[in-house]
C-alpha cells in the first residue's frame, strides 16, 4: 500500500470510530423487550418523567422473547446548535403507524409533522391532542421519543446522501415512473435540546410493539364497569332539578344511563373558573349527588384548569402560575407540588368527597390563540412548550390520583394526553365533529395508548343520529355531548326505538367490553385498534397507483391504500361502520372465516366484501370461533358485587375459548389480587352439538355470574 493510501485508509478508520463513540447511544434494556437509548444531555423533564407511572415488568416478562429489531449501528445522533438530530433506519417494503391521534391518515410513512399538542385544525400535520411520539413499524417493532418538546419528524421523506439504500434516479422529462416523493430508508428526528431519552420496543409482532408500550407506561386503564355504560351530557346552565329531571325521563323511557355530565354552569363562575358550585343552580350539591348516585346516576364534572382571580383558591395558587394567563384566569404549574396541593384539594373538598365521579378536563390542548403562548414562564422554571406537551399527563396523572386515594375508579374525558398515559381513566374528545374522522381518530388511538370518543352531539337527520350512535356504541364511551344541542336518544321519534336497541346492546356487551378493557391493562392490547394490528391483514404499504399525470401536477403523491373507515373492536370483532348517505360498503375480511354478528350466517374469508345494512344495523362481524358474553338488558351498570344473568355467544365452526374477566368493577381491590380470569369453552361433541362451559368461580374471588345460557349462533 502507497503511504498516501495508507493515510487514506488510516483517516477512514478514524472516522468511522469516532462517528461511533460521536454517537454516544448508551443501550439499556430496562424492561423485556424495551430497550432505552440515552444520547448527551437529557433533559430531567420528559414525558415519562410528567407522568410518572411504573412499567408492568411482569407482564412484559410474559410476552413472547424477541431480540433487539433493529441494526444497532444503523441509528445515528448528532448534536448542533445545542439540539439532537436522531435517525433510524427504515427498510424498503415497511410501514409506519402511530405519531399519536391522526384523524385523516393510518399510515405515517412518508410524512413529515411537528408534534405540538393542539386542538386538531383538520390536517393531520402534527398537530392534536395526543401528538404521541411513538411510532409503530409493520416490521414489528415500535419507538418512542421521550421528550416534551415540540418535535419535527420526517418519517422516512427525506432522502440522504448516504442512504444504504437509496432511490432510483429517474429523469422526469421521459420516465412515466419518475416520482416528486422518492423513497426515503430513514425517520429522522430534531429535538431541540442537548441530548435524548428514546425507547425501542420489540415486536416480534406490530402489536405486541403497542403491547410492550402499553405495559411499560403501566397497562393500559382499567375503567369501572360503569364508565362502559351510556352517558349524557347536559345543558351547560341546567340546575339540579333540570338534571333530575333529565335521569327520570331516562329511566322512564327505558334508555340505559350511567353518568350525566355537566357543562360549564355547575361552577360559579367558568372562563376562568372557580372550581365551585354555583348556589343558584346547585344550592346542595351533596344532596344532589347523592340523590342521582341512588338512582344509579353518577356526576361528571366539567372544568378546565383556569383559575378565576374570584375563586377562593385563588390567592393560594397565585404564586404557583405561570406569567400569562388563558381567558384571564391563572394557569397553575401543575409541575410543582404545591401547586397541585391547592388546586386538587379544592376538588377532593368540594366534588370528590360528596360523590363526584370524574371530570370532564377541557382546553388543555389549545388552541394557540387562547392557551399560553411560548413565550410564557413557569415558576418551576419548565418552559412554556414542556408544559404544553405534559399539561394533559399532568391533569389526568394528578385527578386520577384523587380517586385513587379513596378507592374509587373514576373514568372521565380530558382533550390532550401524550406518551405515558395509558394507564390514565379519560378518553380524548374534540369539536371536530367529522364522523369519518372520528372513526380514523378512533383506529389511531389503538397506536398511542389513549382512548378515543366519537361523541354524539347533535344531527341534521334521524339517519345520521342513528349513524353516529353506532358508532358510539362500539367505542371506548358511549356519549351524547348534548350541551349546547340539547339532543336526547328519543330526539328523532323515527329511529329512537333503534337508538334505544343500539344503547341496550352496548349495555348487555359490557362482560365483553369489560374484559377487553382487561386485556388493555394486563396485557396491553388496546381494545379498540387498527385493521393492520390484526393477524392476517395485509400490512404492507400497497402502492394502489401513481397517477401522477406529469403535465397536470409534477408533484402528486402516489397513492397508498389505507384502511381508515373499519377497526377491531377486542378480540372478535370487527366493526365497518356505515356514515349518513351509506347503505353499502365495502369491508376487508382478514385470512379466516367470518360471521355476522347479528346472525352468526358466514360472510367471507380473507376477502373483500360488500355489506348493505339497514339502517337499524351497524355492520359487526365476528372472527371464527369467537365467544361473545352478553348480560341481559339494563339501564345501569351492575354495582360490586351484584350478580347479573349472561347469554354466551359463540360464532362459527372452529371451538371457542376465551377468559372471562371479573372484579368488583369500582374499586382498586383488583391491584390486590381480587379479580379472576374464568375460561369460557365451546366445543362441537361428538353428535355435532355444541356444548359451553363456564369454569366454576374461584372460592374467595369476585363472581358477578348469575345464570348462564347458551347461543350458538352459526349453525
Ligand atoms: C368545549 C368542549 C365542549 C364543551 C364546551 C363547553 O371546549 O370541547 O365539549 O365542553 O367547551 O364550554
């Protein structure tokens, strides 16, 4: 070798070395199957750190082994202008799912987005109120960026110089081929500060990914069983009276009800608020709770964080507030302690201790016109833009801990959440009112550890009233948000007979409802989540066309099949909801057979269907084998303890399994081991009937069975 060589080689050497130790990455695998990566300087407040929540070591430990997904070497930091650039590596034929509650688009790859908590504008740019920063590859692994800054990821759009695997070179003014979106193999990820915390979670399957994420933030919530009843949500200056009067009317038109909510006007004052009842409208707020708590009715209060300078708390938070204020009420940096102790205390006082529910904890997301600006400072020193990404883990984490303390679950609404949250009881709402969205808001959930509702307010038909509530039906929580409409079920006399059918079906799903949500906390699986989580769905990002006419647009996108209007709903089900105007739609069936669920008839396997529903039905299949227990009709969840009769469904020619969940569905007894698993059995006997059995109740455990029977639906 020529010593210039040499020199040349030598050079090389080095610089391949020091681009490895200039890395930094520091590797820990801090649970089974999660691996954290530690670069420069992180910062001490993250998102994890904001919600604060213990990783479930031992159920991750029961997942399936898997090693490290991705090459080690092939992830990359640097650091500049006191920020991170990270980036990983993609493969040619992988997808990208996640990046927190999108309402357009499931698949990621490709995108570019600045995730900033917000209230979602109709463009899935980032900006929401969940803009998680985890994503999910079809490869089956998942990662997640745990930082409380507004971060810009380029999900594979950007192409590098020195791409392993680098696009075709195309020349535009001949090749048909030719693409304005060539092919990027990596994410890439700025971080405005001096180092990073970030996550790697093994697969081997996409879900387990989301499983591992879910685990690790604690598992997912675990509602009470009331939380999967209906609930109302009233005129924001009803009085108590009003809101008695509303529950009686429910219960004698025999519409199920398990919560009613109340808008703004329950408080003195709101905008900015003062956290107490008003004397007018409320003059016994105890009685009151307590009067619809013996109806089975519980209250769920709405409130957003904003202090009123007229609230007695007020001169007690002050000092605790940031320098600017939202619609001039105090923000309180829930961050410090104290903070948290005057403002929390005020609920236990006034809401918690008499028998309030929940909360409803509302414009915690933004929009930037009203929310503190960036420009805001926090006594804890946290910047304005930490706080805004942790504001919503900070309220549920904070609330949540106050019923925790009294035994009592809680389950309510919030309109920002971000990593971490998974273990926290809200579900995520917006003023979008887009069904379509909603439903794609709804499959995204499934990816980022939040809950997700498509709310019911008001409709301009009986047709789309029916459509909508459906839709929520099939959802984390069964909402009418009537408090500006004033809509109730029997609005629409033409369909409030299916309207009542639909909410008496979500009633007597709760056993299945209740053990999915199970699963979510044990095991990880989100409930209600993505088609392509679902074995036997084509995962890959099919290219369907680039019709990139050059003369008309040199830039059009090609065009990837997405499917965004169908989700499973647990274990069995698959739900192709229909939207106002619809009666036939297409559905795409995984490998294995498929039944209907309202009449157990096959409908297809591994194919594309075509489904007309009349309007009285949501169209809900149900996988081969799969065993749906149902309680009978009722208006009100069953309270601890009590024990409701069961028809066990079970669909199609394979046998059936499943593990029935149980507790007593209000308390936390379950974190002491009072809860039971029983096996549920289909078998076909040798006579070709079928037979079901129910493991017996373990001695000492909670059994809230009453008696069981049969419906083997497919015959
Ligand atoms: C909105 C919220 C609505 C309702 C309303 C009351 O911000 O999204 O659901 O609660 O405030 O003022």
């Amino acid at each position: 070798m020529k010593p210039l060589n040499r020199v040349i080689v030598l050079l090389q050497f080095l610089l391949i070395t020091l681009s490895v130790s200039a890395q930094g990455l520091s590797w820990t695998e801090v649970a089974p199957g999660v691996w954290k990566a530690v670069a420069g300087k992180p910062e001490a407040y993250n998102l994890l750190t904001a919600a604060d929540v213990t990783p479930n070591k031992t159920a991750l430990a029961r997942l399936e082994k898997a090693p490290f997904p991705l090459l080690r070497e092939e992830i990359k930091v640097r650091f500049q202008d006191g920020k991170t650039y990270l980036r990983l590596p993609l493969d040619r034929t992988e997808q990208l799912y996640g990046f927190g509650l999108n309402f357009q688009t499931v698949h990621q790859r490709g995108k570019i987005l600045q995730l900033h908590v917000d209230h979602y504008g109709k463009s899935d740019n980032g900006r929401t109120h969940a803009p998680v920063p985890f994503y999910v590859s079809s490869k089956g692994y998942g990662v997640l960026i745990n930082s409380a800054r507004y971060l810009d990821i380029y999900a594979g759009s950007a192409v590098r110089k020195d791409s392993k695997n680098p696009p075709e070179l195309k020349d535009r003014n001949t090749d048909k081929t030719w693409s304005a979106r060539p092919y990027s193999d990596a994410v890439e990820v700025l971080i405005p500060a001096a180092g990073l915390e970030f996550y790697v979670f093994a697969g081997p399957s996409p879900l387990d990914a989301v499983r591992r994420f879910n685990l690790f933030n604690g598992g997912g919530t675990l509602p009470p069983r009331w939380g999967l009843g209906f609930t109302q949500r009233v005129h924001r200056l009803y009085t108590a009276e009003q809101v008695l009067g509303e529950a009686r009317e429910f219960e004698e038109k025999g519409y199920p009800l398990d919560f009613i909510g109340l808008e703004p006007g329950w408080q003195s004052k709101s905008y900015p608020c003062t956290f107490e009842w008003d004397k007018g409208r409320f003059p016994e707020p105890e009685r009151f709770v307590r009067e619809l708590l013996s109806k089975g009715v519980r209250i769920n209060l709405w409130t957003n964080p904003y202090v009123s300078p007229e609230a007695s708390i007020y001169p007690e938070i002050a000092p605790f507030t940031a320098s600017h204020t939202v619609w001039v009420g105090a923000v309180p940096d829930l961050s410090m302690p104290r903070a948290r102790e005057v403002l929390f205390s005020k609920f236990e006082q006034d809401h918690v201790r008499i028998g309030v529910s929940g909360y409803k904890i509302d414009e915690v997301d933004g929009y930037d016109s009203y929310l503190w600006p960036d420009v805001a400072t926090f006594p804890s020193g946290h910047s304005a833009e930490q706080m805004r990404q942790t504001y919503g883990l900070l309220v549920q984490k904070h609330t949540f801990d106050l019923f925790r303390k009294n035994n009592t679950r809680t389950y309510g609404l919030v309109r920002a959440s971000n990593a971490g949250g998974s273990s926290f009881p809200y579900v995520i709402y917006n003023d979008n009112y887009s069904h379509e969205d909603f439903i794609t808001a709804l499959i995204n959930s499934g990816y980022s550890g939040v809950l997700w509702t498509p709310e019911v307010r008001a409709s301009k038909t009986g047709e789309e009233w029916l459509r909508r509530m459906q839709t929520v039906c099939f959802s984390p929580m069964a909402m009418i948000n009537a408090w500006s409409s004033g809509t109730r079920p029997w609005s629409f006399p033409e369909v409030a007979e299916q309207v009542k059918q639909m909410a008496q079906l979500r009633m007597q799903m709760m056993p299945y409802w209740y053990t999915e949500f199970a699963k979510y906390h044990y095991q990880g699986t989100p409930p209600f989540r993505s088609m392509n989580l679902e074995a036997g769905f084509g995962q890959e990002a099919r290219k369907e066309k680039n019709s990139a006419s050059l003369e008309e647009n040199p830039y059009e996108e090609a065009v990837t099949r997405e499917v965004k209007d169908q989700y499973m709903a647990g274990e069995y089900l698959l739900v192709a909801p229909l939207f106002t105007g619809q009666s036939t739609r297409k559905v795409i069936l995984p490998k294995g057979r498929w039944y209907d669920f309202y009449t157990g008839t096959f409908v297809g396997n591994g194919e594309v269907i075509s489904v007309t529903a009349d309007l009285d039905k949501i169209p809900v299949f149900v996988k081969d084998g799969g065993i749906i227990p149902l309680m009978a009709p009722r208006l009100h969840a069953p309270k601890a303890g009590e024990r409701v009769d069961m028809e066990i469904r079970h669909y199609g020619q394979k046998n059936g399994k499943y593990l029935l969940y149980d507790d007593d569905g209000e308390t936390f007894d379950y974190e002491k081991g009072r809860y039971s698993w029983r096996e549920i059995k289909v078998e076909r006997q040798p006579d070709g009937q079928w037979k079901g059995t129910l493991a017996v109740a373990e001695p000492g455990k909670p059994n809230s069975v009453g008696t069981v029977s049969w419906r083997f639906m497919t015959q």
